[in-house]
C-alpha cells in the first residue's frame, strides 16, 4: 500500500500573517461585506491558531495534533 498523504504541507517562505480579503456586493445599496478566505491556509496560519487554540484551554500537554487539526477547520471554514 503507498504510504498516506498529508494534506497539510509545510511553506517556509510563506510569511505573512493570515488576513482576509473583503469585497462589497455588486447590488446595488446592499452594502453586504462578503469575506473571502483561502481554501488552504498556510503552515504558519495553522501553526499560530493552533497555539491560540492551545493557549486558550490553559497550556495543557498531550493535545497538539487535535489543536491542529481544529486550527485548520476553523481557518478554512473561518470560524475562528
């Protein structure tokens, strides 16, 4: 069997910090902001919301790889 694939993949030039781009409705007098985000956040997009996730329930061990992998659902659904 081949060996599993990751879907997270690791950028080290990828440097700036996460920051979404907003656009106004073409209706006209809507004025609705619609959000767009990435479909595939950054290695360091997850890393630093993994660490907010982390300190947020009290810096305690064992749980990094569930912090990551809810980091990344929160960045590409963007509930954060």
């Amino acid at each position: 069997m081949p060996p599993r694939r990751s879907s997270i993949s690791f950028n080290p030039g990828a440097k700036a910090p996460f920051t979404p781009a907003v656009s106004r409705s073409e209706a006209k007098g809507s004025g609705t902001a619609v959000i767009q985000r990435p479909a595939h956040p950054t290695h360091q997009q997850i890393a630093e919301r993994a660490y907010q996730i982390y300190l947020k329930r009290g810096s305690g061990p064992g749980n990094a790889f569930s912090d990551w992998i809810e980091a990344e659902r929160q960045l590409k659904t963007g509930n954060l």
